[in-house]
C-alpha cells in the first residue's frame, strides 16, 4: 500500500505540516507494477480495503534495528475508512525532524494498519517497536469461524503493513518504497493474508461403466449420474484443509511442518454464478463459494499436512425401469433412485501462498469422485490463476472470463498417495505411471536406489548405480513412468525377496529449485521383512518356580520346569555367531510357490483348550491344523533364535507355542509351523536370502520332524516320527497376516496373553 509523503512548509515557524502535508494511507494490491489508479485492493463488500485503524513508527535512516523515535495512532471512523484511502497528518517539531532527518532530510517510517487495540506503544518513547519485533507481532484472523460476509457484521478488518522512506524538502515530498521512488504517492499498505477464491462446473451427467454377477454370468452396464443442486447449500461444498489463522504481522510465511496447528474450514457454500465456458464447452451453470483467506504460508511437496481444497458434491442415481432403460419425468428430467455424497481434493501446483496475493482456483467435475474424502484428486481439469488483489476484477463471472492479464504462475503438481515416510508403495508392479501437471518442461534428476538385504544377521541396502536407476524413469506427456522388471520365479535363486527404494527428483529444466521429490517403494511378489528382536522373551506367564533357562539380563526367559516344555537357548549364544544364531524376527510374506504341493492358506485350526495346562490358561488357542500338510501362512513371523529350545516332546512343542511370547507379539498366537511353512523358510536360506533358521531337527505341525542334515537314523527333509517320546527343537511362527506386524504394547516387556478371538 501507497504511504504518502510528509511535506513541510519551511514559512511555518511553528514547524507544522502546512493544510496540504497529509499523509495519504491506501490499501492497493501487490503486483510488480504498482497500481496508480483510484481503484483500490480488494473487494468492500468484504472488508478487503476497509482502514480502522493507522499505527505509524519514525526511525532515523540506518536506525531501524532500534525503537522508534516517534509513533502516532490514528483511529479511523467507518465512514471514512471504508474506502481504503485515508488521509491523515503528523505533526513533528523543529526538534523531532532533525532527530529524525538530521541533515539529509529524510526518515524511515513502519507503518501497520489494522493492528488490534490490545497492542499499545507510548507516542514519544515507544518501547519493543524496531522494525523486526514490529513485524514478528503475533495476531489472529480468526479465519476458521468466520465466513467472509461475517467480517462486515463484526467490523473485522484485515492487517497491512508498509516500510517506506520518507524525503522532506520545501517544495514538495516524495516516497522510497519497496525499491522504487514514487513522486507524492500514498503509502502503500498491503495486507498480511492470502486470499482463495473457488470456482466450480461440472458435467450435467456422468455415466459410470457397471458390472453385475448373476450366476455365471457377468453383465457389464452402465450407470448415469446427475448433480443434486437443490438446496444449493447442503449439496455442493468447499473446503480449505490445512490453513493458518495464526501470522505475524510482517507477513513471513509460516513453514508448514507435522506438528504445525492449523485449521480445516468449515464448510463454504456455494452459490449460482450463471453460465461459464471451460476448454470451449459452454456450461449452463457455474458455481462460487466466499473465498478464503489464510495467512501466509510454505511447505514442502508431499507433506502430510500440505494444503489442499475439498470439494463435496451430491450425485444422484438415474432410476431405470425393468428393461434398463432410464427413467424421466414429464419434463423430460431424469428420476433419481438413490443421492450419495462424493468427494474431491485439489491440491496447489505451487508450494507456497503468499501475503496480499489472491489465487483464483477453477474445478471442473468431470468424474463422480470418491465416496471418502481421503481419495479421488482432480486436477486435470482444475485452473489456478494469481490475480493482483485489486477490485480491477470482482471474481464473479466465472473460470472462463477471468482477466487476461494475470499473473504467471509457475506451478509442478505430482498425483499420488503415499505412506507415513513420504514413499509411493508399489506391490508387484513392474511399472506405474504417476500423472503430474506441469507449468514447464520437467527432467528427473538426482536418482538414488538400493533394496534390502537381509543375508547377513544385519539388514543390508545394497545400492544400485545412479546410472541403472535412472533407465527405470521415465517422464512422457502428463506422466511420471517407473519401470522395473522383477524377478518372482520362486524356483529361480535370484528371486527377488527385498524390497526396491527409489528416490529422484522431478523438477523444471528451466529452474531446478522449482522440484518435487518422488520416493518409490516396490516390493516383489514375496518378499522379506524383519524386526529386531528386544530380548524379552516369555515361554509361559505363570513362571512358577525360579525361570528355567537364562536370564542373564540381555535376556528374559521364562520357562516353567514342571511342565517340561524345554529351555531357551543362551543369550550368549544368541548373539554370537556360528549357524542358528540370529536375533531378528523375519517377516515373511508369502504370494508365489515353488512346490506343485505346496498352497498359501489359513493354516489356523479352529478354537480349542488345551486342557490341564496352566490351569486352563490356553483357552482360546487355535493351533495349527492337524491336515494343514505344506499349506503356508500369507503372512508368518518366524521366532528368533532367542525362542530355541532344547529337546521337548511333540505334545510339549505345541504346549511352547501356545504359551511362547516375544518382541511384543503375545502369547495365545503363536503355533507350530507347518512342513510347508518349514520347507519354505529352509529354501529361502538354502538361496542365501536369510541366515539359516531350521538347522538341524525341528518339530513340524502334522508330528514330522524336519533335518537339515542326515543320519543313521534320520534323512535330510520331513522324516516321520512314530515315537511319541521322541524329543526335537521347536522353533514357533506368528501370523502376521491376522495380527498384523505392529507389536502389542503391553507385550513387549510384559507377559500378555491374547485371546484369539
């Protein structure tokens, strides 16, 4: 905003500013050509230009970094406010102005408008008003509660500020401001916040492809769906998502991080603006919420808590009668059987909404949408303008004749969703196209992979050259392309089984700091994952008696001696080294087989108690199945090698799984593994993909036992074991696939038992 120069009549012994020496306070809008004309920033009718309130500080030059020599503080009537020009005078002694000019004559002045009545400064000595604590002020918009109409009906007003230069001569005065001498121009004051106007057309109908299964049969058709306009605002709502109510009042964007406080709108309605034309198609109606105001704001691609406009819109079902065909009514009108709501998020191509700028947004609906409103983004047919804040262009005739001269906006948009850390989740795809929009031509830069390892008893990411990466990406017409063959044959020894991690940059050739920064996660058919176990281990909760095994502190094992069900192993053992020795809890996700005889299946039984076994406490446990032969679970945790055991019986083996507990996963879901579940874990270390688990004898579900290696009385594989008294190792599985792979709270250092319920 113009601030106008200070002009002192030298004849004035009394060193007053003579009837003409006004200050002229005008709130314009912010564009790189200052506005010069009476047309002020804008629109009145929301307390866009309104003035209330004028606070002006005085510094010497070079004197800003210190409180202010002089402050004055106009209040402004509403008549004469209103307008967004007022014209008020500052009066400065002989004595002030040489403090203030000294010999060169001219002055530095801070002024903000609008500041709220509960910040006061004394006029002669204000205290805390440099320049820097002024603009790091803090204040409120209330823009959450507020819809803009109500800013009238509350007198509320929008903060502005302007740092200007002022000249004293005799003849006349003139204004350094924002870089530019402005002969007897007004201050400029430009307003702290943002402001969002949304602009809405859709289509009158939308037909969605259907398929219905009778029988054997599948009958692919069609539905029609229309727009339910009546009432207006119950049926078609805007949102802004992820605001700022809270700014200062220099105006610094506020960096958007996960813990920021911010606010989703409540719901803005919409209103009939009348016919409009969108890429040449001319539509009967088009539709205008209030706008939105946030202060200013900054974030980063991707972010979480990156803003985003919604948009709800009811959608009704055309009624078809018996022969399919739909119904109208005697208007020609089509009858709707069923409304739901659907909804659609539109993301900003900039990363950034910056002070006293006002962005023009134009959705265009032309897909039904997404019944949640955590999905379907539309952005193909969506227009963003940036428009000078000024009531030069009211906003009201629709996205199709907004003013030729706005200003450019560079913009880069990628469409996507993302996990918790930011990565695209990929599940055995060779490829995927990632559509993104764009406001000039794109490269991909800066390309990373590796994938996961897990041979050696530590995870491993093994990195892939830049140079392979980048053959993987691809950027052609309005998408992102990732293409990256995987290897699934489960018979071949380089089966993939890690996961692959791509990171790059899209970015614009043209200017490479304008960027979005993709990270892709692609998992093969099978693949492999593991958590460290923590060392508490828990083979039963009653712990009668001392613990029967080793408890040495890197280690909490818990095994009852009354019932035989055999000890854990050392924890020295654990985390030594040698075969069978591993701390990790290997997480296996099952899709493809390699044995014609082997299925991936629910491997669970149904309910049963183990009867006579602490007192009843296995109630609820489901064991494997008796018949599950080489069924494989979709998803098995494995127990580390803290869960080894020494020799114990077939019935006792069953009795340490039900009862087993670790790293948080409790005891009740643990089980036997099945001779598949065994066979499929002892080939993925044959392969080299995981250390050895199943070494030596280990008890399998259907009462085989498997070897690893040969004797006089044993074979390498399944043996049978008819002997009921014959003791082998145990080593249980989770299913994951059921529980999850997240552990129980309670569970981690606390024996927990889980009912399966």
């Amino acid at each position: 905003m113009l601030v106008y120069g200070c002009e002192r009549d030298e004849s004035l012994n009394s060193g007053k500013l003579n009837e003409e020496g006004n200050m002229e306070f005008r709130s314009v809008d912010m564009t790189e050509t200052p506005v010069k004309s009476a047309t002020m920033g804008g629109e009145s009718i929301y307390n866009e230009n309104t003035i209330r309130r004028i606070d002006i500080f005085f510094y010497p030059l070079e004197g800003t970094d210190q409180d202010a020599v002089l402050h004055r503080r106009f209040d402004v009537s509403q008549q004469e406010g209103e307008g967004g020009v007022v014209n008020k005078r500052v009066y400065l002694d002989e004595g002030t102005l040489v403090e203030l000019a000294g010999g060169v004559r001219k002055c530095e002045a801070y002024t903000i408008a609008n500041l709220p009545s509960g910040f006061v400064f004394s006029d002669d000595n204000p205290a805390n008003t440099s320049i820097p604590e002024l603009k790091a002020l803090a204040i409120q918009g209330d823009f959450q509660n507020n819809l803009p109409s109500s800013f009238v009906a509350n007198n509320k007003t929008f903060v502005m500020d302007a740092r200007d230069t002022i000249q004293f001569t005799s003849l006349a005065a003139s204004i350094v401001a924002t870089g530019t001498i402005h002969a007897n121009g007004p201050i400029e004051l430009k307003r702290v916040a943002s402001k969002l106007r949304i602009h809405i057309t859709q289509e009158p109908v939308i037909t969605v492809p259907s398929l219905t299964i009778t029988g054997s049969d599948i009958l692919f058709s069609e539905n029609k769906w229309i727009p339910i306009m009546e009432p207006l605002q119950d049926n078609l709502k805007v949102y802004l998502n992820n605001a700022n109510d809270y700014g200062t009042v220099g105006g610094s964007s506020k960096q958007i991080q996960e813990s920021s406080t911010l606010f989703n709108y409540a719901e803005r309605s919409t209103v009939d603006k009348g016919p409009a034309t969108v890429n040449g198609i001319l539509y009967d109606h088009s539709y205008q919420a209030e706008p939105f105001y946030t202060y200013p704001v900054k974030w980063s691609y991707g972010l979480k808590k990156e803003p985003f406009i919604k948009v709800e819109q009811v959608w009704g079902r055309v009624l078809k009668d018996s022969n399919g065909d739909y119904v109208t009514d005697n208007e020609g009108n089509y009858v709707v059987d069923m409304v739901k709501n659907f909804y659609y998020k539109v993301f900003f191509p900039m990363n950034e909404l910056k002070r006293n700028t006002w962005y023009e947004v134009g959705v265009h609906l032309g897909l039904l949408g997404s019944e949640t409103d955590e999905t379907a983004i539309i952005l193909e047919d969506t227009y963003y303008y940036t428009v000078p804040w000024s009531n030069g262009y009211t906003g009201n005739s629709g996205v199709a004749e907004l003013p030729g001269a706005v200003g450019s906006t560079r913009f880069l948009q990628v469409i996507y969703s993302a996990d918790e850390d930011g990565f695209i989740n990929v599940y055995n795809q060779d490829s995927i196209a990632v559509s993104y929009v764009t406001s000039h031509d794109c490269v991909i830069q800066n390309v990373t992979a590796y994938y996961d390892d897990y041979s050696q008893m530590t995870k491993q990411q093994i990195s892939i050259p830049s140079s392979t990466a980048a053959t993987w990406l691809s950027l052609s017409g309005s998408y992102i392309k990732f293409n990256h063959p995987l290897i699934n044959d489960i018979a071949n020894i380089n089966v993939n089984v890690g996961a692959f991690y791509v990171e790059f940059d899209v970015e614009h050739a043209d200017n490479p700091a304008f960027n979005r920064h993709i990270k892709i996660v692609q998992y093969p058919a099978m693949y492999i994952s593991y958590r460290q176990s923590n060392a508490r281990v828990f083979v039963n909760g009653y712990n009668r008696g001392a613990p029967n095994g080793y408890n040495s502190g890197t280690v909490t094992a818990y095994s009852d001696a009354n019932d035989n069900i055999g000890s854990v192993v050392d924890p020295d053992s654990v985390t030594g080294t040698g075969s069978n020795v591993n701390r990790n809890n290997y997480i296996i996700h099952v899709s493809v087989l390699n044995d014609s005889q082997m299925y991936i299946a629910d491997t669970r039984g149904p309910e049963a108690a183990m009867s006579g076994f602490n007192a009843g406490k296995l109630d609820y446990y489901r064991a494997t199945r008796a018949d599950a032969g080489f069924a494989v679970s979709p998803e098995f945790i494995v127990a580390s090698s803290y869960g080894k055991t020494t020799w114990t019986t077939f019935e006792n083996a069953k009795r340490r799984c039900a009862a087993y507990q670790e790293n948080g996963y409790p005891q009740g879901r643990w089980r036997l593994p099945t001779p598949g579940e065994i066979q499929f874990s002892v080939m993925l270390s044959n392969y080299g993909k995981i250390p050895s688990l199943f070494d030596g004898q280990y008890w399998a579900a259907n009462g085989q036992f498997y070897s690893t290696e040969s004797s006089s009385t044993y074979n390498i594989g399944f043996n049978d074991e008819p002997n009921p008294n014959a003791t082998w190792w145990v080593r249980c599985v989770y299913d994951a696939w059921v529980w999850g792979e997240e552990p129980v709270a309670s569970a981690l250092t606390t024996a927990t038992w889980s009912q399966n319920l």
